[in-house]
C-alpha cells in the first residue's frame, strides 16, 4: 500500500499538494503527519524514510519505490492510474494545465515567503508588497486563461479537478487567509476548490490539529 508522509496539515502547502495528489489517485494509503520544526524535527528528518527527500515532505512511498517532490507525486501517480485523473485529456488544454503547474512549481516566492500557509486564521486584509501583488496579477491571469479557454462546463481550471488546482490549492487557502481581494471569476473558482470533499476533509483535519508553528502564526506572518 501507499505510505505517504506528509507535513502538519495547518501549515504545510505541499504536503497538501501532495495529498490532493494521492486523494485524486483513487488508491488506498496509509497517511503519517509528522509535525515540522518540533524538538525532534532535526532527528526525525534524518531517518531512512526521508533521506531520499533530504528531509522534505511530502514523501510517497510505494513499497520500495520512492517519490518525493509534489510534482513528481503528481506525475508517478498519473503513470500509475491514468493521466486523465491529473490532466485534460486535450493536447493544447493538457500544454497549458503541465505549464502552469510547473510554473506554481517554481515561481511566486514572494506569494510563498511573506504569506505563508495558515489554515486556522482568518487576517483583514493588508497591503500587499510590489513583488507579492505581481505574484497575484500573474496567478489571476493563469487563472483566467485556463477557465477562458478551457473552463468547459465544470468549475476548475480545465472543468475537471486536477493537477493544476492540485497545484493551485494552497495558494487559494492563503488568499483566504490573507484577505486577498479577488475578481468574481476567482471567488468562484476558489470555491469550487474549496469545496471539494477533498479539501474539506483537509480542511477540518487542519483545524483539530493541536500543534503550534510559532514563526508560521500571525505576528510573524511576512517575515519568514
Ligand atoms: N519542492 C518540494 C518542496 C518540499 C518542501 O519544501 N517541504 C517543506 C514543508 S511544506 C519541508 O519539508 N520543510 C522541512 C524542512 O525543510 O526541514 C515539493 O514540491 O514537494
């Protein structure tokens, strides 16, 4: 069976990736939380179930076979249980969903840095930095493409819920968080995602978890 190893739920933004990644697989897993930067966190992370990650979670486990690294969970899992689970079925629509999943992948550090995943808050709303508003204005214009082009009628990204509002998830939990102000097509699509039993289910895990990430809860927000 699947053994995935993840983050705290409240905080961890890929491990909730890489969850929604094996939710969305369909098969039967076995989940360990392992609460991040508690007093063991250093021992813990050098043990043989992470040392192929280095330390990092999500970390997937199929037997002998290892995964690490969301994306990559995303795509062994698509090979295994068929890439239209993850990904649109259309080349032009499927080009576009692997691009932008990529690119969440690999940009908006200003996004990730100064707000960083907190599912137990709610914030009024604040200024945001130059870097943090070019983030958003590029996340809404991905956004709005895919639905434009590829929308269809169902409510994610490419009608479908897949890899890229896999991808997509966690920065909608911080727009929520942060009070980010959003075009309508965007609340929409925001709570398409919000509502998917998937995320729902994460969701209330996230607010019965009892661990605290000091430098992760508010008055620190911004400055990690
Ligand atoms: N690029 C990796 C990022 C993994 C990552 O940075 N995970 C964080 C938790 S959200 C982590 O394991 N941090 C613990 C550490 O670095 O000690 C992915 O896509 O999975």
């Amino acid at each position: 069976m699947l053994k995935l190893f993840i983050g705290n739920k409240a905080y961890s933004s890929w491990s909730l990736r890489g969850w929604l990644a094996v939710r969305q697989s369909g098969l039967p897993f076995e989940e360990i939380v392992v609460p991040l930067y508690d007093e063991d966190w250093d021992k813990r992370r050098e043990g043989d179930e992470f040392a192929p990650s280095s330390g990092k979670v999500p970390i997937l486990w199929d037997d002998e076979t290892v995964v690490w690294d969301s994306l990559a969970i995303i795509e062994y899992l698509a090979d295994k249980t068929g890439r239209d689970r993850f990904w649109p079925a259309d080349d032009a629509a499927r080009a576009m969903a692997r691009s932008m999943a990529a690119e969440m992948h690999s940009s908006f550090a200003n996004l990730r840095r100064e707000h960083s995943m907190n599912l137990r808050h709610r914030l009024p709303p604040r200024e945001l930095s130059e870097g943090v508003q070019q983030d958003v204005v590029r996340i809404l214009e991905l956004w709005a493409e895919a639905r434009a082009r590829f929308g269809g009628t169902g409510p994610f990204l490419f009608s479908d819920f897949g890899a890229a509002d896999i991808m997509f998830a966690p920065v909608i939990t911080r727009f929520v968080t942060y009070s980010i102000p959003l075009p309508r097509f965007a609340v929409a699509y925001a709570e398409a995602v919000l509502t998917h039993p998937f995320m729902q289910d994460w969701l209330a895990a996230a607010q019965e978890e009892q661990w605290v990430i000091e430098k992760f809860e508010p008055q620190q927000a911004g400055k990690i």
